[in-house]
C-alpha cells in the first residue's frame, strides 16, 4: 500500500457489546514515518501513536480540552476524560508506559482523551 496514512476500520456485525479492549493488530510493509488512524463503526477516527513501543492506552472519553484530559492507572499508563470515573489498573511498571520517553501525551483530539504525539500542535 502506498501513501503515509493506513486506516483501521471497526465494523459492527450483529449485535455486538461496545467495550474498551486492547487487541493487538500487526500492520506489514507500512513505512516506518506513516501514521495510523483508527475508525470506530460510528466515524469517529483516532491517530494511533507513531511510537510502536508505547503501549499506554486511551479511554477515549469526550472532552474540549487538554484540560479535560488525565492521565490515570497506577503507572500513568491511561489517558482518560476527568468526567469518566477513574481508572484503576494494578501496579505494575513496564517500559514501555513512559510518556515522555515516546513524546506523547494525553490530549484532546477530536473532542476524545487520547495519547497523541507531543509534536504534533
């Protein structure tokens, strides 16, 4: 595929429970500097993380600004709406959770929390 964007396209089939879950998906022969977006069923697209090794997640819970936007679970791994009830995760530190090791940060894009790059304004 050509280009430097690949989508990821969530499609409802039946009746399907709406759940937050981390699946892991492996994308071949996508250059290194391309981005990813995700889509839900309903249209809304999230930027998914350039940065590979940062395996944090988001709640994609609605805001209107950075502001509404915290980082959540025991190791900072979550990226939350302050509305949302707090996360809770166990305690447990892996490499790969550091934020400021992968320029990302927890944001509002498009009205959803989410771990964005730090560079991107």
């Amino acid at each position: 595929m050509r280009g430097g964007c690949q989508r990821i396209l969530e499609i409802q089939y039946g009746e399907l429970c709406r759940c937050i879950c981390r699946s892991e998906v492996t994308i071949f022969n996508v250059p290194e500097n391309a981005a990813v977006v995700f889509v839900n069923k309903d249209g809304d697209y999230f930027i998914l993380s350039p940065h590979v090794e940062f395996c944090g997640w988001s709640t994609y819970g609605r805001c209107n600004s950075d502001e509404d936007c915290i980082v959540a679970g025991c190791s900072g791994q979550v990226c939350q709406s302050k509305f949302e009830e707090l996360t809770v995760t166990i305690c447990e530190w892996l490499d790969c959770y550091g934020a400021e090791k992968f320029n990302v940060s927890c944001r509002c894009v498009d009205g959803r929390c989410q771990w964005t790059s730090t560079s991107i304004e």
